[in-house]
C-alpha cells in the first residue's frame, strides 16, 4: 500500500515512554484533562445533558453554524462578555466537535495543498499546531522564542522567516507549553506584521480562562484591524472541564465562514447534539470555574516553590495555563528526565521535545490532573525527590 512517508515525522506523543508505571502507583502530571480521572462536573452540566438525551436531542444539530440554539446564545453571551466581541452568531460563528478539528479547518483554509504554502508556528508550542501543517501538504516553519525573555514572540524572528510564500500564523495564547500571556504590546507588532504582508492568523485561546497575577488578557481578534483576518479557536476542554464532551467553536470572517460550514459537514459533520447543551449551561453559569482558578493558582506556586534550589533546574512562574515548563538542560535530555521519574518515581510528565525542536532541554509539568489535592502534593514531592536525584547521580551541583 501507498502512504505518505512524511507523516513519519510528526511531533507524535511516544506513550511507550510511560509503559513502566504501575496503575496502582503512578501518578500522571502530563494530561491536560481538567481533574481526570476524578469526578469534577456540576449537576447542572450533568442535568442538562441528561435532559437533552431525555428530549430526543439526539438527531443532526443543523441549525445554521452547527450549534444548537440555546448554545448559540450562550456563546455569544459569553463572546461579548468575557472577550469583548459582538458577534453575528449566523456568519461569524460555528460549533465544531473539538477546538482540535476548528484549529486544523482554520489553517486548513489558509493553505493550498501540495503548492509549497508555509504557515509560521511559535517553537516551542503545541504540537497539533505543528503537525497539522505537516498532514495538510503545507511547509511549517518554526519561529523560536526565548526563555530569557519570557518566550515572548521577537518579530525580528518571524520576519526573517516570511517569504513569498507565507500564508499565515498561528499561535496559542497562553502558550502551550510556556504558560507565556502575550502582552498587548507584543500581540499589536504581531497584528502590524500579519498587515504588512497580508497574513491570516489563527489564534488559539483553550486556556483563556487561566490568567494569574491579574495579567491583561488580549483577545488578538479585538485588535485593529485584526478582525477581518483572525480565525480564533475555542474550546470547553481547559476552561470548562469538558474534555469527552468534544464541543469547540470558531469565530471567523464572514467572508470564509461558508466554506468553513461546509468542509465541517464533508470532514466529520455536525457536532454532538446533546453534549451542546451540557455545554451550554456551563457557560450560563460557569461559577464553578472560580473554586478550579483557586486551587490551579496554589499549585503553580506549590510546584514553583517545590523546584527551588535543585541544582540543574531553571524554573519560573507561569502566567497562564495550568502547566509549569522546567528548564532541566543541565541535567541531560528531555527524554532521559521523564525516564528517570518515570522509573524511580512512578511519575509521568512530558518531555520538551514533544513541543518542537526548542522544546529539548525542558520538561512540562501539568497541575490540572487530579481532583484530589493529596495525590498532587504526592506528585510534586516525587518530582522534587527525583529531579535532585537525578542531579545528584549526573554531579550537577548548585551554583554558588
């Protein structure tokens, strides 16, 4: 049979890593499932699915944008009041299943396959932002950001990258795995180089909901100019917990929206009908959020405090996200880290190298993975033991 070779180089998740953790010992900091496995829902999001299925929502959601209209509402509600965007929710908005499938369409129609298109990625960043230039037939080209100044994205780097062939970039804000809030200054240069040379950018907003240290948080769409060539990504995954729901939602230019339907319906068709209405009473009353900021806010300062004074490891406080990225270089690779913890302490992270090539020399450290706050504190104490094991066995001492 003929495949296509170059899907061999994806940035794919290689799980075996993790094949020698024991179910009844390990514990896994490296999902980004909100609280999994524990039982995190309200009633009211529970009540309102079930009442769905109750009602024989179980057919086609075929309402224009895909979404049911009770969900429609309550995104556009929550568009104009949580990110400043009056929207029209019939040309501008589209229910998608997975902010995973609205990310890959969104650079999907920014790209002609197989034509040598580019599109710019941040690195480190999130995989499937990279991968899916890659499986699309478009050429990916990472712009490196630096740890020295907080991985905020230098335009120097993306304009020495543009070409004749750039159609487009993409980003997540907060980045994935950097925990980096782009400031308002740093996201105007990116929206005046997009115009200057005409680019589309996808902007990737999961984790909006997790801003710490009252950081401003920029919807990139709300900046001038800016609405006429964004395609901004949402999702309920990380900033409501409902991660098997699979519901996202994408607003865009009018202009594309049509297209974006249509390939939706060809691809994977309409959304889950029920799940939408789960969805939409989370975000009518989406309080229960606020116990989940809490508890995410003491972690990333738990793990903080945990990592200081080992010698090897750089570690600094994320602003957003629910992830610390740990600068382990001294210490070896990415991959000999996560060995480590995962043979000496049952413990799973995930290793830099996961998030592009700048990504080695790192490892990310999720918070949002139990409910329970005594299997957490467990995980950070086996990955401070472990780490200054491993700095102790490698003869990296602290720095004077």
């Amino acid at each position: 049979m003929r495949i296509d070779d170059s899907w061999r180089d994806l940035a794919a998740p290689d799980f075996s890593l993790y094949a020698g953790l024991d179910p009844e010992r390990r514990i896994m900091m490296m999902g980004a499932d909100p609280f999994a496995p524990d039982k995190c829902l309200p009633d009211h999001v529970i009540d309102a699915t079930k009442q769905a299925l109750d009602d024989g929502k179980t057919h086609y959601s075929l309402d224009n944008g895909y979404a049911e209209p009770r969900l429609k509402t309550a995104l556009v509600n929550k568009l104009r009041d949580f990110n400043g965007m009056e929207i029209d929710p019939e040309t501008e908005l589209m229910v998608g299943p997975s902010s995973a499938f609205t990310l890959f369409l969104s650079i999907r129609i920014c790209i002609r396959p197989g034509q040598g298109d580019e599109v710019l990625v941040t690195n480190p960043g999130f995989a499937e932002n990279i991968n899916d230039v890659h499986q699309m037939g478009a050429v990916c080209v990472e712009v490196p950001t630096y740890e020295e100044d907080g991985f905020a994205l230098r335009m120097d780097e993306f304009r020495s990258r543009i070409t004749d062939r750039t159609r487009a970039i993409v980003i997540t804000n907060p980045n994935n795995p950097t925990g980096t809030v782009y400031t308002r200054e740093n996201l105007l240069e990116l929206a005046a180089l997009a115009e200057e040379f005409d680019l589309g950018v996808i902007v990737d907003q999961d984790f909006e909901r997790q801003i710490y240290d009252g950081a401003e948080y920029v919807n990139f769409a709300t900046l001038p100019g800016m609405r006429e060539r964004t395609l901004t990504v949402f999702g309920t995954s990380k900033d409501l917990g409902l991660t098997g729901f699979r519901v996202g939602y994408l607003v865009a230019p009018a202009e594309i929206m049509p297209m974006l339907k249509i390939a939706t319906f060809n691809y994977v068709g309409p959304t889950n009908t029920f799940a939408q209405y789960g969805v939409a009473a989370a975000y009518e009353n989406p309080a229960y959020t606020d116990e989940w900021f809490t508890i995410y806010n003491k972690r990333r300062h738990d793990i903080y405090d945990a990592l200081q004074g080992i010698p090897g490891v750089g570690a600094s406080m994320p602003a957003g996200g629910f992830y610390h990225w740990v600068n382990i270089a001294e210490l070896g690779t990415s991959l000999e880290v996560v060995k480590h913890l995962v043979d000496t302490q049952q413990l799973g992270v995930s290793p830099g190298n996961w998030f592009g090539s700048a990504g080695e020399g790192y490892i990310r450290v999720m918070y949002g993975s139990n409910g329970r706050d005594e299997i957490f504190q467990e995980g950070v104490a086996r990955l401070a033991a472990g780490l200054r094991a491993f700095a102790e066995l490698k003869g990296v001492s602290a720095a004077a």
